[in-house]
C-alpha cells in the first residue's frame, strides 16, 4: 500500500507522514477494520470517498472529507464504532486519522490539505 504525507497548508500543520492510500476496491473495503488504532500521524486517505462507516471498528476516528482541490468540506471528530457519517456530494476523498487530531492541528470546514507521495 502507497503512503503519503498529508499537511493542512491553510494552518501550516502536519495531519500524518504514514497515512495508507487506499484507492483500489479492496483497499477501500477493508479501510482500518480489523487494523491496530492508528498512532500519532498515522491513518488512511480513501479515494474515492463520499461517506464512511464504522461499523465493526473498535475505536473512534477523525474523518475529514476533502474536495476535488483538496479543501476540508466536512469534518467528524471522533466518530464512534457502530456510526456513519453522512453522504457529502462535494467530497472525492475521506481521511481517517487517530481521534483527536482534527482538533490539535484546528482542521476544518474550509482549510485546505495537501497529499504528499512518500513511498
């Protein structure tokens, strides 16, 4: 799986430098079920991605749903197992990252993030 480093150019700060893509069927199917909690800057950036689920997860996630250009058009701290977010039209991408991490970076609506090919 490739990773990437995500950063919120808006705010000048660092989302994660190990965040998985996940961009084939599978990849996006299994997404961090059945995976250890993400660590500190570590998580998954989904393509494409307009709504997630965390059903059978065991943890709570931050999700952020990005635009097209990359621009935050949703966010959900720490989501809980057995929820959903909603359905969000303008999004092409979702990360998920460790609870908590939206807010120590101040990552919202609006701000935009930049990906990062690492390996």
């Amino acid at each position: 799986m490739k990773i990437v480093e995500i950063r919120n150019t808006t705010r000048q700060t660092l989302l994660g430098e190990k965040i998985s893509l996940a961009n084939t069927r599978w990849t996006r199917l299994r997404g961090l079920l059945g995976r250890p909690e993400p660590k500190p800057g570590e998580g998954l950036l989904i393509q494409p991605c307009s709504g997630v689920h965390m059903m059978g997860m065991k943890y709570p996630l931050d999700v952020a749903f990005l635009g097209p250009d990359g621009s935050v058009v949703a966010t959900y701290h720490a989501l809980k197992p057995g929820k959903k977010s909603k359905w969000h039209r303008a999004a092409k991408q979702a990360l998920e990252v460790r609870a908590g991490t939206l807010e120590q970076t101040g990552t919202q609506p609006g701000d935009r993030l930049s990906v990062s090919h690492v390996g």
